[in-house]
C-alpha cells in the first residue's frame, strides 16, 4: 500500500501505513475485532441550551437538570442554540482541509501553529494502540503569535482565536451549572482556565484501507478517557465517534447543528464521581476522511484537583502531577490508567 500523495506528488499522508503494517507483525489485532458485536446507532442527549438564558425561571430550571443528567448518567451530550454560527464552524473546516492537504513534511517541520502538528501514536506497541489520526493541537494563547500564522492559513488563525473564544464562553456556561447543581457557587470551581491552559484540537482521521468488513474497523483515536474538565467537539457529516454506555459500545449518529460536550477525568474526580468521564473512540472509515474540532477546558500544571466531597473519592493531586503520570503509563504500558492511579 502507498501513502497518499498531494499536488506536484509531495506526500501529504503521515506515514500511517508503514507504522500500521509493523505493528500488525507482532499481533492478531484484526481477529479479535471481528468478535466485537454490532455497534448500535444512537442520539446521544439532545439539550437547547436558549432555555438557560430563558426570561422564564422554569425554563432554566429543566434546562439545568437534562444537563446534569446527562453529564451524570452519560457523561456525554448535544447542545443546539450553543451560539457558535455553523458559518464559523463551516469556515474552519474549509481551513482545515486546506492545512491538512500539505505536505507531510512541511507540516512536521515548518513550525505551523506553533509547531503542534502530530500523528499516529509512537508509544503504541500493538494496533489497538495505535491512533489512525494526525492534529494540530493547539494552546488558545499560541494562536495569536507571529509564528502561529504562517501567511496563507492567517484566515485559519483568525477564524481560531473567534472559535476558542466563543467555546471558551461556553465552556465556562455549562460548568457553571454543574458546580451550581452540586451546592457551590461558580467561584468554587477553579478560575485558572483561560487562554493560557486551554487547546483547540484540529483532527482529521484519513481513509484506512486496514478498516474492512472482513476484518473489523481500526481505531482513528483509541479508546480513552478525556484528562480535562469539559471538552466541546464539532463533527463533521462523516460519523465514527463511539460511546462506552452500559458495557458497551454505541456510535453517536453526526448532527450537523449541534456540539458534543463530554465530561473530563478532572471533572469527575473534582465532582467526586457525581459525574462522569467515559470511555471514548473514534472508528475509521474505509473510504472517507472525517474533520473534527475540539476544545479542551484545562487549568494550569500547579492547579490541585481534590473532590470537593466528603469523604473523597480520591486524593488531592495537580494537573501537572495528572499529565505526567498519564504519559509514563502510555509510554511504559501503551495504555492510559487515569483516575484510578488516584483513587483513595
């Protein structure tokens, strides 16, 4: 199998396959996907978040409550009327193709977007581990600097900061009424998230010709948890974004109008297990190449996170300390063990 390649036959395709093929030496990966029963379709909760800014109280109170629910029993939701226009999500994505259509080298090298480019996982040691995937991920504050722009994506960039922006405002409303649902004010949940600490996450997931009826479907993004508090996710048409809900996995049907918010590992522990981090992948696709946005709500390293419960779940540890013993575990292990390296 060949990479794929760009205009004046650069190569624009990280090398995804070489990557794939020498892991595929070392495992019967594709065997134990073909054991995997049918995954279910659904809709995952759907919230119309004009009834939080609603002039009628009662409105804002059933509001509030389909989101904590959500957040409690899923872990993950839909928000329409999230006031971010499809123009400006529509927009990025034109940007995003264009970025992702350079080529390779110039995107590993060149320093775009603050040097932020990356792909696949180097940490994997079989395919279940490994991340059919390249992404700019981004730090808000970066998007502004000189060496972010990189002329013919000065568009992106502007389009970026508007995005980051806007989510960020909705991050901020939606975390506001699950501290608010857990008897605090929205002084107690933690102030240092801002420009400096959260990231915009441009992915695209390219066509897998390992992702065959046969053999099962290879993972664009392998199964996780997020380690933020909130992440806010804009999807393309395309589908492929799995839910772990009840022991098992569904696949989340794309909705054009609507945002994906799912709750972090540090939200969870900060909420004591009041709500929930769940489990999380993205599933590739034979032909088509699939875009999504993301939005990650994260404080600063020396932030400390502690359930804000008694008696507590787990124990106090930063964001920092989080971070670090997550990347030893995906380095030493392939794998990410999350809150539970924590737990009281």
């Amino acid at each position: 199998m060949k990479e794929v390649l760009a205009i004046g036959s650069e190569i624009s395709e990280p090398p995804l396959v070489t990557s794939y093929q020498a892991l595929l030496q070392n495992n019967d990966f594709h065997s134990h996907l073909k054991t995997e029963s049918i995954v279910q379709e659904i809709d995952l909760p759907m919230i119309d978040l004009c009834n939080l800014q609603s002039e009628n109280r009662e409105k804002r109170r059933l509001c509030a409550e389909e989101i904590v629910k959500a957040a409690s029993e899923w872990g993950f939701f839909q928000v329409l009327n999230h006031g971010i226009s499809l123009e400006l999500l529509e927009e990025i994505k034109r940007e995003q193709v264009k970025l992702f259509r350079l080529p390779f080298e110039k995107k590993v090298s060149s320093g775009i977007l603050n040097d932020s480019y990356r792909w696949g996982n180097p940490a994997a040691l079989s395919v279940d581990q490994f991340s059919w995937s390249e992404a700019f991920h981004v730090p808000l504050d970066k998007i502004s600097d000189e060496d972010c722009s990189h002329g013919e994506f000065s568009s992106l960039r502007e389009s970026m900061k508007n995005l980051g922006m806007a989510m960020s405002n909705l991050g901020r409303a939606l975390a506001d009424v699950l501290v608010q649902n857990l008897g605090y004010s929205c002084g107690n949940f933690p102030k240092n998230c801002d420009e400096k600490t959260c990231f915009l996450r441009l992915n695209r997931y390219p066509p897998c010709p390992f992702s065959r009826p046969e053999t099962g479907a290879a993972c664009g993004l392998v199964s996780h948890t997020d380690s933020d508090y909130l992440t806010i996710l804009y999807q393309d048409h395309v589908g492929g974004l799995q839910v772990m809900k009840d022991s098992r996995w569904v696949a989340v049907r794309p909705n054009r109008n609507a945002l994906i918010v799912n709750i972090g590992d540090l939200f969870q522990a900060w909420s004591n297990d009041a709500y929930k981090s769940v489990e999380h992948r993205v599933i590739t696709n034979a032909k088509r190449e699939r875009y999504s946005i993301a939005y990650f709500v994260c404080p600063s390293y020396d932030s400390t996170i502690g359930a804000n419960a008694q008696p507590s779940r787990y124990r106090s540890f930063t964001f920092g300390e989080y971070r670090k013993q997550v990347q030893d575990d995906v380095k030493r292990t392939g794998k990410k063990f999350g809150l539970s390296r924590f737990q009281v």
